[in-house]
C-alpha cells in the first residue's frame, strides 16, 4: 500500500528524530500549516521546550508566506540567543527545503543560530 503524502512526511521525520536522540544536541523544529509557519528549539532529550516562535505571534494577516517566515527565523534567533542556545540541528519535520522552510533557516542563521 502506498503512503499518503502526510504519512511519508511523518515517517521523515521520526527517522531525522531517532537519529539526532542519541546525539542529544537541541534542535530548531519548524512546522508549517497553510496559514502559518511555526519553530520551536526543543531540549537535546527533547521533554523541554527552550524558546518558540510563529507567525501568529506577530500577528500578521498574511503568515503564511516566505516574508512571514523570514520573520519568524529573525525571532527564533532573538529567542535562542535569550534562552543561551547557539547550536542546534534543524529539524525540518519532514518538509522540503525549500519555501518557508528554507527562509526560516536562512534567517535563524543570519540572527547567529549555528546549523
């Protein structure tokens, strides 16, 4: 039987998951629904959220495009730096780098996130 879309990104996503536990290193998490984009650095055993971020914090009509996202890695940036975190692994959950996704990153980066 073949996978739905939502289950083949699912299983990407465990597999990036189960790989980096064990390294036990913080990791910038990001989802995207089709209004919103959402990140979050979650712990290296990841049970503790340490800093979180989303278009709907900001407020803004239209978050659900590549300008919105670039905002949202701005802020994640702000938020690590804040909650003393400099090094973390991208977990893009699946997703494609590309879009948001990879204007997210492009922007944590920029604001002093090293992945």
């Amino acid at each position: 039987m073949k996978l739905s879309k939502k289950d083949a990104r699912l299983r990407r996503a465990t597999k990036f998951r189960a790989k980096h536990a064990e390294r036990d290193v913080e990791r910038l998490c990001v989802f995207k629904s089709s209004q919103h984009i959402y990140a979050q650095i979650i712990s290296g055993c990841g049970t503790k959220t340490l800093a979180s971020a989303s278009s709907i914090s900001l407020k803004m009509k239209n978050g659900g495009n590549v300008e919105a996202a670039s905002k949202v890695g701005d802020l994640i940036a702000k938020a690590a730096k804040k909650a003393k975190v400099s090094k973390v692994a991208f977990d893009r959950s699946g997703f494609k780098y590309h879009g948001r996704v990879k204007a997210l990153a492009e922007a944590a980066r920029e604001g002093g996130l090293d992945f």
